[in-house]
C-alpha cells in the first residue's frame, strides 16, 4: 500500500464571490498561490487543486508532493 506521508496542502482564501466575477484576476489569485508552494518535491510536483465553498467564501486547495 502507498504512503501519503509526502502529501501536503496549501489553502488560498477566502475569495469573495466578487472575485470569481473577474476572471482575470481569479487565474492570477490561483496562479500565484501555485507558485507560492515552496517545499514541493518539483516544479511539476502539484497534484490537484479543488475549490471548497464555506459560507459564501471560496478557498483554493493545492495538493502537493513534498521534497
């Protein structure tokens, strides 16, 4: 069975549902918060992203693999 001891997570948020008006300015938001992943394994080391809704706010989850 495969160990996800090397996962970890970067949440980004909240973003308001006005900020989701711009699109722009969305793919800048979560373009930066991918390269704000630091500790990654490698420049290719995202796995996913998910977007989660709390009480209106929208948050960003990047998953990644650690060095």
């Amino acid at each position: 069975m495969a160990s996800l001891s090397k996962v970890a997570t970067k949440v980004v948020g909240p973003l308001s549902p006005k900020e989701f008006s711009n699109a722009t300015a969305l793919e800048s938001t979560m373009n930066t918060a991918i390269q704000a992943v630091s500790n990654a394994s490698a420049t290719n080391a995202i796995l996913g992203t998910e977007i989660v809704t709390v009480l209106g706010n929208h948050y960003l989850v990047v998953l990644y693999q650690l060095a």
